[in-house]
C-alpha cells in the first residue's frame, strides 16, 4: 500500500504551490472576496497557462490526460490559497467531465479542445428552487420535443458560475410519464440563449465564485444540444456528481489547511502570561484535534481519487469525504477563530473568511445528513471491508 504521490506528481504539486505563491497571495484573494462575483479573467488564463484546465482531459483532445489523482494535487493547492477560485475553476471542470462521458466524438472534438485552453467555461444547472436535499423529486424544468428544436421552461437556484458560462449543462424532464429516473435528460444550452437569464444571489463567502438563479422562459435549444442519451441523464450524471462530492471535499480541506496555517503561526507569535501562546495545552490541543481532522479527510479524498483512476466503485467512500471535510473545515474556522480571540472576528485578519466560506461546504452538493443516508442505503460499508 503506497500513499506517497509519484515523482511527477510532486513536481507538479511544487509547480502549483510556487504558482500560488506569487499568484494567489493573500492581499490578492482578500480583494478578489470583497470586489469579484467570479475569477478574474487574468487569472483565469494565468491558471490555464498553468495547465490546470487541461489536466483531465485526454491528450487527444488536447489536454494532458492526467489521472485524477494528480488534478486533485493541483486542486488541493489552489483550494488552500483560495477557495473560491477553486470553486470557480471546478464548475467548469465538471462540465469538462459531461462531456468527456457522455458526449458524442464529434461533441469532444468541439468543445474538449476549447474546455483545455481555458475559453470555456461551463456550470451545472440541476438544484431547483423546492429542490435541496431531494434534488430529483424536485426537478420542475420541462424540455419538450419541437421537432426540429427542444423547448425548456423551468427555473435553476444555486448554480455556480451561471452568469459567466458560456454553456449552462441542464437537467430537464423529457419523459413526463415516467419516474424521475426513467424521464430526465441532460442540454448544453448557450447562456446567451434568448429567454434565458441569471441573477446572481448575494451570499455569505466564496464571493469569487458567484451562485446564480438561472430561468428559462421558452428558451429554445436546437436538437444537437442534447447531451448523453434521451431520457436517462439522471443515471448518466451520477458518476460527475460523485466526483463533484470528491472536489468539494477538496475544497473543505483548502479551508481547513488554511485555517489551520493561519491559527499556529498567529498563536506562535501571540505572546500573553509571559509568552506564546502556542505553550498553553487547550490551544494545542485544539490545533491538533484540527489536524487529525485534515489528515483524515485527506487521506478519505485521495483514496477516493485512486479508487476512481482504477475504475472502482467509490460512491460510499465520496459521501464519507464529503462528510470528514466539510467537518475539518467547521471545526479548523471555528476553533481558529478562538485561538485569535478578537482579531479572528476583524475583518483584518482571514479566519472571518474561512469561517464564512466553510458553510458552503457542509450543505453543498449534498447536504452532511444526506450523504449519511446515502451511505446506509449502500448497505453502510465499502466492499473492502468485507
């Protein structure tokens, strides 16, 4: 059993981290949080020359054709310098995802080449406005056959970077008659479609990767649009949204390092009662309990990313990183804001903003209690256990 990234790896993972340094400081990403609804574009292609983009798309499609586990390096470096963007950047990834599963070869030759360059940029259009936790039973957003177009009417809430993809991927009944399994279908509609608009929702954190209510008013989508097969785009999505759960695990734990990072050099330098405050038991014991914490999900995050590179399932273990992360990133934004009192509630220092970004993570994509109840429905254990 081996848990060290390969030589390759490691170089990239430093590629990264250097790149973030100069980059992604913390002047620049306190200011993408107060004045960005969205990465900017500068360095968005500062990011795709960095190869970020291309990392999981095949190399025959232009990309670098890079396992999963590497692009989860990458994300892990981003994610602990800035969350939003990571989150930015991952909105478009799972579109990328879409449409190396489940399109046509014709379908990759367009759009993958383009996804890998970084000039498009793509989000998901499935949470409805009654939806939350029962994503499918709520689903309200019809596509009807016209022919020689698809007809959709319906509404999205909290989509990621709706109001600046070029392609909203949306999930729609095509099958009315039929069980929420049997009846939905997936498009690539154009933003720029007419009767189709966004409003961004002010939030609490991740300001740099704005969430979007998205309506369509008679928007008509020509028949090529269709992505996968008619009538089954719930079962054909669910392999992107486990990997969605994986990539905001990786998000969660950016926060927690960050946190973390944050708090033991802050307490390393407080001095109180004659010295640091790094000496006092209770402190190190709270920044320990936190790195376990960022350990665990760690280790649950890259096990996922390895059990998908070897084509096994990895449902269970996604939900568990889901569940482990968001936790770490609670428990490193809360404890860290005790250990710098007064100065973790200003908004001079970050901690605010790990703690405001955190929430995000416990109740997206999937709620915490869900995720629980999806892995008792799986009979409550990996196969590896038996």
């Amino acid at each position: 059993m081996d848990f060290a990234f390969k030589p390759e790896q490691e170089l990239i993972q430093k590629e990264v981290r250097n790149f973030c340094k100069k980059e992604l400081t913390p002047e620049y990403v306190r200011w993408m949080d107060e004045n960005c609804d969205f990465v900017p574009d500068e360095l968005w292609d500062k990011i795709c020359d960095l190869g970020f983009f291309a990392a999981s798309i095949p190399e025959e499609y232009g990309g670098e054709g890079l396992d999963l586990v590497t692009s989860m390096c990458m994300t892990e470096e981003i994610a602990t310098a800035s969350v939003a963007v990571a989150l930015g950047m991952g909105a478009s990834n799972l579109g990328a995802s879409v449409i190396h599963h489940l399109g046509t070869e014709q379908e990759k030759k367009e759009y993958l080449p383009k996804l890998a360059k970084g000039k498009l940029k793509f989000a998901l259009g499935l949470t409805e406005p009654a939806g939350g936790t029962d994503i499918l039973g709520s689903i309200q957003t019809t596509a009807v056959d016209k022919g020689d177009h698809w007809l959709i009417n319906g509404q999205k809430v909290f989509i990621t970077a709706a109001h600046v993809a070029d392609f909203i991927t949306t999930v729609a009944i095509t099958d009315p008659d039929a069980d929420r399994h049997n009846g939905l279908s997936l498009f690539l509609v154009p933003r720029d479609s007419k009767g189709l608009s966004t409003r961004l929702i002010p939030k609490v954190g991740c300001h740099a990767a704005g969430t979007n209510e998205v309506f369509y008013d008679n928007v008509m989508v020509p028949k090529d649009k269709l992505i996968g097969t008619l009538n089954n785009g719930w079962t054909e999505l669910l392999s992107s949204l486990n990997n969605e759960r994986i990539g905001t695990a990786m998000l969660s734990l950016g926060i927690a390092k960050a946190a973390f990072h944050d708090a033991s050099e802050y307490a390393k330098k407080r001095h109180a009662f004659g010295g640091p405050i790094a000496r006092f038991q209770v402190l190190q014991h709270y920044l320990a309990d936190i790195a376990i914490e960022i350990e665990n999900a760690r280790n649950l995050i890259y096990k996922c990313a390895w059990l998908s590179d070897n084509k096994k399932p990895f449902h269970i273990e996604a939900c568990m990183a889901k569940i482990v992360a968001a936790r770490a990133s609670e428990k490193a934004a809360i404890w860290g804001m005790e250990i710098l009192g007064g100065y973790g509630y200003t908004m001079e220092y970050d901690m605010q903003r790990y703690f405001r970004d955190y929430k995000q993570m416990v109740f997206s994509p999937i709620s915490d209690e869900m995720a629980k109840n999806m892995i008792m429905q799986f009979k409550g254990f990996p196969k590896s256990w038996a």
